[in-house]
C-alpha cells in the first residue's frame, strides 16, 4: 500500500457540463451541480474534461467553467481543472488561468489527434510542469481517445518531477496500473479512469477514481472508494455489484451521451449535448433507465 500522504484521494466526479438548449453553458445549474456534490460527499470535482465535453468548448467557456466551479465551490471541495490540449502552449495557457482563479489541481490529457512518440509526450508534460507545476498535474492517459499511450516507463519519468503528483489511468488494464503503484515514488497518486475496474485499482493500493457515475450516484461512489481502500472490500464489493449494470450501460454510446441523457432522467440537469455528439438513442434508452432503477436512483 502506498504512504497515505499523496495530494489527494477518494471520488473525483468527472463533471457533465450542463448547457440550455440553444448550445450555451447553463452556469446557474452547473453551480447547482456544484452545490450538490458538496452535499454529497464527492471529494473532488474534476471540469472540462472529457465527460465535460472539453472539445466543444471554446477557449472562453473553458476558462469560464472553471472559474464559475471554483467560485461556487468557494474551498468546500476541491477543482480539479481540465487543462489539456494538443498544443503545448494551449496546455500551459489553459493551467495559468486555472491557477490564476484557484484550482486545486490540472488535468493534464495525452495530446490527442497528432500522435506524440515517447519523448514528446514527456517534454510535453515536463514544459507544462517547468511552467505551472505549482498547481499539481495529474498526468491523463487514455488512449482509446489520444491515439497516443503514455507508456509505463514514461509515466515513471515524468513522477520524479516536481509539481506531477498523479495520472488518471483510464486504460483499465490492472497489470500496468498494478505496476505503477508497486514502482511509483510513494507520494505520487494513482487513480483509476475506469468505473468498472477501478475498485479493484484501489484494492490494490490506488488512490481513487475520476468517475463518470458519480454524476448520478456520488455519495455511493464516494462509500465505494472510502470503502476500497480502507481494505473493507464487503462493502465496497457491495456497492460496486450494485453500480456494475450503470458502469457499463453509460457507455454504450461515447460518453458523455449516456451520463448526460441520466442526468436529465434524474432531474438534474438538461439532455442537451453538442455537436458532433447526439442524443442517446431510444434503443438504448431503457437499457440505462434500468441500471438506474438498479442503483436505486429511481423510484
């Protein structure tokens, strides 16, 4: 197990970004959203990443969902703020800003469409540090999306600099995220990216989940991490039987389609997406509102 004194732990909500229904951002219920998951023990909420739906957004909406979050979070609960890009400068200017207006932390995703090798992919990460590695960097790889993977020995390279203090591993591949906790510096974080597999990361010594179904149930998320990795693996097995059917059924579209059509189901916030991304297909929709029933989030 590693040393209990990394920067952050628990359950990270990977945050839906609500809009109105002519495509704007809908502040007054993103601080609803805000507002709510304080209330019901998210750790963290995580901004503009891809649950966020950060490539539909332009450069000043961007700033300004973090800004609002960390306005309405007002200290209760951290920020981490969605500051990826393909573009190193973009990156750097992106984090500048969240510091600027008091983020806890940045997410900082493998750049995507032009295919970094290795060696790019750490300068890349190394010029965002050099530059804004007082606001901790949380290293985001998920190659399904980048077309790129940050490999093992990469990511070790990158956990001896100063101000990279964790990776979301999105890959759900337990080998590789087994390997980073048993040869990571002990203080250097390590969570899951995937619902459906990261309670078995934490039992194995991660620090947490950036989650997409802690949008919709947080407090059991939060139980669920509490739970894995205090060891108390009744519990946590539990609750994850319980979400199972929901880890899988808000991906059978690209997220964030699913999340958004339950949030709206659950009152929460409006269906609206942006283009290229559609509504959920009516298909699939009583597949989702099943899970839901099955979480107990319906009545």
């Amino acid at each position: 197990m590693n040393s209990p004194d990394v920067f952050l732990r628990g359950s990270i909500v990977a945050l839906v970004t609500p809009f109105h229904e002519d495509g704007s951002v809908d502040y007054p219920t993103l601080r609803k959203l805000v507002d709510w998951h304080v209330a019901e023990g998210s750790d963290c909420i995580g901004v503009v990443g891809t649950t966020g739906e950060s490539p539909t957004v332009n450069v000043e909406e961007h700033c300004q969902i973090i800004q609002v979050a960390v306005e309405q979070a007002a200290g209760r609960i951290p920020v981490m703020a969605g500051c990826g890009a393909n573009s190193t400068s973009e990156a750097i200017a992106l984090a500048e800003h969240a510091r600027s207006v008091g983020a806890h932390s940045q997410l900082q995703v493998v750049p995507y469409y032009n295919k970094p090798g290795q060696e790019g992919q750490y300068r890349h990460f190394r010029a965002i540090a050099e530059a804004t590695g007082d606001l901790p960097i949380v290293l985001y790889n998920v190659p399904g999306r980048t077309a790129a993977d940050l490999q093992h020995d990469t990511v070790l390279r990158l956990a001896q600099i100063d101000g990279i203090a964790a990776i979301k591993e999105a890959t759900g591949n337990l080998e590789r995220a087994q390997w980073l906790i048993a040869q990571a510096p002990k203080d250097f974080a390590i969570f899951s990216g995937d619902d459906a597999t990261a309670i078995a990361l934490m039992l194995l010594g991660g620090h947490g989940n950036v989650s997409v179904t802690a949008n919709l149930a947080p407090r059991l998320m939060h139980q669920l991490c509490a739970a894995a990795m205090s060891g108390d693996l009744a519990t946590a097995c539990g609750i994850q039987q319980r979400l199972l059917p929901l880890h899988k059924a808000l991906f059978c579209e690209a997220n964030p389609i699913g999340v958004k059509w339950a949030a709206a189901r659950l009152g929460l916030c409006g269906p609206a997406l942006r283009l290229p991304l559609t509504e959920l297909e009516p298909a699939n929709q009583p597949v989702l509102e099943a899970a839901l029933q099955q979480a107990g989030l319906l009545g």
